[in-house]
C-alpha cells in the first residue's frame, strides 16, 4: 500500500510532528506499506515531486518548526479545473491509494476538490484532512489547528520581552501580530501574556478609555493590535499621540510588529502531542475503511471529531469571532 503526506498552506509548528505521526503509525499498523512525502505541499502533486520517507528520515523531528516536506501555496488551485485535473492524475497514476494533509483553508478546500474528483471519476480514494494554521481559523468549532499552541507560546515569549523595555522606559507599546482575519492569536496571546488591550479586527475601539488606561499604568502598556484591523500601527500610535496631548499627558509610543516571529521556532508539548493523536487516529480510520474525513481534537486522549470535508468547509464551522464567554475571562482579569 502507498500512501502520501502532504503538508500546505502556511509553515507552522507541529506539521513535522503530524509526519512523524502518520509515518510511524502506518508502518507499525499497516502491513507492506509504502510512506511516501509530497514536496512543497500541492506543487509537489503538481510537479510530481515525491520522496520516500524510511524511520530515519522522521527521527527526532517532533519538535523542529517549519515542515521537512515544504510547503508552497497553489491558489491557483481554486480556479482552475485543467490543475486538479492534474493533481488527480498524478495522483492516481502514481499509485497513491491514501493522502493525509495537513494545512490551512486552502488545502482542505483541495483536499475536499481531490476528493470529490476522485469518486466521480469511480476511484475513491480516503483524503484525510487536519488543520496546522497560527491563526487557528480552519473548522475551529472541531477542533484546534496545530501550530496555534506554538504561536501563543512565541508570542508570549516575546511580550515579555517587550515588557522588559516598556517598563524599563515607561513607555506604550503597540504590538502588530499576526492572525488574518481571525483574532485567536492575538487575543488568546494578550490573555496570556497579561496585555493591558487586545484590538480585534471587527472592534469598534474606544480609544479615550484606551488613553485613560494608559494614564492609569505607572511604568508600562501593551497594546497588541490583530493583523486585520483597518488601522495601521502607525496611525493607532497617531490617534493616541494626540489624545495624550490634548490632556497634556506626556508618554513614549512605539510600535513593533511580531509578524512572522510568532510562525517559527519549535513545537510546543501540546502541538506535538496533539499531532501525535491525531495522525494516529487518522491511520487507524483508513485501516477501517472509513474514507475522507477532516479530524478535529482539543484535547489528547478523548476521540477526534471526524466530519466530512464538506461540513468542515462550512462556514458553520468555523467561530469567526472569539466566544463572547473567553471575552467575559479576559475582562475580568484586567
């Protein structure tokens, strides 16, 4: 039996962990079988660039950021049905009877495409589908994406590093990070790091209350701004420079940006061990013969959520915004 890893999308933490995984469960559980990776994530279907993986190639890989496959985005894909048709027939002719992704939103919709492709063609195949995205924005009501964990942990890391040199000058700090349109990053990274303000993309921001924190601090403030809010961190700083001055208030403002800082550096325990499960879980359901599915886990130990591509695809299936009850938390403990 052959069967493909491949990992897209964005680079995260915990993809080399979900190799590891798939690799290692597959030649323990399945007799005779073949591992084989895909480079760069579905260019390698595309271009017809393989490799085989044997155990050393998967040693001691858990925790190392990144992906040892690639990954390249394709959003090409999307549109254009001559490039599936492609991916499909690589696929097939190649002899690839399972493909395991792990990725963001547009590799599970290529996944879904595959997949569809695939049956009405008459030669089913299982896609097996879960997400590794930062921004944790991929059917995040199943489960949560691996490399989110990791992200928060860099992301913590360095505020405090921040808060060092803010407290040290007594300054304001506004912080850039990442997140797309997602404010999960941001925002579970601020709780964590104790951050005086969390701006979300869609918030409609008091900044006169922002500026009355600010004047209530003794040495330092932290502001960190989501990558999808219409203002820039310049203009921010801007909109509070003058607010200050109006009440001839005297404070530093600076801004840094921890952009793709918090995408790299190792996995954390919880994004390692949740790869693990997950790549375990999703072996033993091809063993089964349960066919494409997206897995979803919060937690290690308790069973996946296994849902269709389809329903995974749903914008139902996906929180767009923070839950109102993880806000209420966060308020609490300013």
């Amino acid at each position: 039996m052959k069967i493909g890893i491949l990992t897209g999308g964005g680079d995260c933490p915990g993809m080399n962990a979900f190799i590891r995984s798939v690799a290692r469960s597959a030649w323990n559980l399945v007799p005779d079988v073949d591992v084989w990776g895909i480079h760069d994530g579905w260019r390698g279907l595309i271009e017809r660039s393989y490799q085989h993986l044997a155990p050393a190639h998967t040693a001691g890989i858990s925790k190392l950021g990144g992906t040892i496959l690639g990954t390249l985005r394709v959003p090409e894909l999307k549109n254009n049905a001559d490039l599936r048709a492609v991916v499909m027939h690589n696929f097939i002719e190649d002899g690839f009877e399972a493909l395991f992704v792990c990725g963001g939103n547009g590799s599970l919709r290529a996944s879904h495409d595959l997949d569809l492709m695939l049956r009405d063609a008459g030669r089913p195949r299982p896609i097996l589908f879960t997400s590794a995205s930062i921004d944790n924005d991929v059917a995040n009501v199943h489960g949560t994406a691996l490399g989110f964990y990791s992200a928060i942990h860099r992301s913590v890391e360095m505020m405090e590093w921040i808060r060092d040199t803010a407290s040290a000058h007594r300054r304001v700090y506004i912080i850039g990070s990442m997140g797309r349109n997602s404010a999960y990053l941001p925002f579970y990274a601020g709780i964590a790091s104790g951050a005086e303000f969390v701006i979300r993309p869609d918030e409609r921001v008091d900044f006169d209350a922002i500026v009355d924190m600010i004047e209530s601090r003794d040495r330092d403030t932290r502001i960190i701004v989501s990558e999808a809010y219409p203002k820039s961190l310049e203009e921010i700083r801007a909109i509070l420079e003058h607010a200050l001055e109006h009440r001839n208030s005297r404070h530093e403002i600076r801004t840094v940006d921890m952009g793709y800082f918090q995408r790299g550096g190792e996995a954390s325990v919880t994004d390692v061990l949740r790869a693990d499960w997950l790549g375990y879980q999703m072996v033993r359901s091809m063993i089964a013969g349960e066919g494409s599915a997206f897995f979803g886990a919060f937690n290690v130990g308790t069973p996946p959520n296994r849902v269709s591509l389809a329903e995974a695809l749903d914008p139902s299936a996906n929180y767009d915004d923070i839950p109102r009850e993880i806000i209420d938390m966060a308020l609490a403990m300013r």
